[in-house]
C-alpha cells in the first residue's frame, strides 16, 4: 500500500495528527539534505562545474551543467 517505509512511517503519523505545516518542513529539510548530497557528489567528480559524462545515473537531478550543453 505505500511505496516504502518513509511512506509508511508518514502515514502513520499524519493519522496520529501531525500537521502538514510539520510534515512539509521535514519534507523540505529531507530535499535540501539530497540536494546538497548530490552537489558534492557531482563537485568531487567534476570540480570544475560541467558535468562530462551523459548516462551518469545523477545526471537528472545533477545540478551541473552537461559540458555538451555548455559548447552548443
């Protein structure tokens, strides 16, 4: 019924009655924690800020410009 445990888990305490001003700020931090996780991925692997290669598998969330992008 629900996508995984962190579903689950949030489910679960939105029936207990946590607000969903409380559940977006906990969404919120989750995102910026998985963003800045994928920037400093992406910087110790092209610390020059372009993004060299296409079929990384972070390369739809990398916010890196591709370096074929930069170039056309």
């Amino acid at each position: 019924m629900f996508c995984g445990p962190d579903c689950k888990q949030t489910a679960r305490k939105r029936s207990q009655g946590v607000s969903a001003e409380r559940h977006l700020n906990v969404v919120s931090h989750r995102l910026r924690d998985h963003q800045e996780a994928v920037l400093a991925h992406c910087m110790g692997c092209e610390p020059d800020g372009l993004c060299r290669t296409a079929t990384c598998r972070l390369r739809p969330v990398s916010p890196l410009p591709l370096a074929a992008d930069v170039s056309a």
